[in-house]
C-alpha cells in the first residue's frame, strides 16, 4: 500500500508540474496554476488535460 501511495504521488507531482510548465491551466479558463488547483471539480480535468500533455506535447517531434 505505500509503495502505491508513493507512486500516486510521484504521478499527480509529475502531471501537475506538467500542467504548469506547459500552462494547460490555460486550457482549462484560469488565469493561475493555483486558482485551477484549489477547483475541487477540476482535479479530473487537470489529470486529463496534463496526460494529453505528456502523451501529446512532450513527444512532439
């Protein structure tokens, strides 16, 4: 159980420093990382959007 906790963390951390770095909180209508984090009902469309990120931009030739 720890070692999944561990590695949840490291994924959410990986995928918001992701959505700051590439600013996918713009995607999603906010101004700043932190106005988009504190959105309860964004945490699902945050992991999306920095996903599509990940798989997307980061690979992008």
């Amino acid at each position: 159980m720890v070692r999944k906790i561990s590695r949840a963390s490291s994924f959410l951390f990986e995928n918001v420093v992701l959505l700051v770095a590439k600013k996918g909180y713009l995607v999603l209508g906010f101004n700043k990382p932190q106005d988009c984090l504190r959105k309860k009902n964004q945490s699902s469309k945050i992991l999306t959007v920095a996903d599509f990120y990940k798989q997307r931009i980061l690979t992008w030739p």
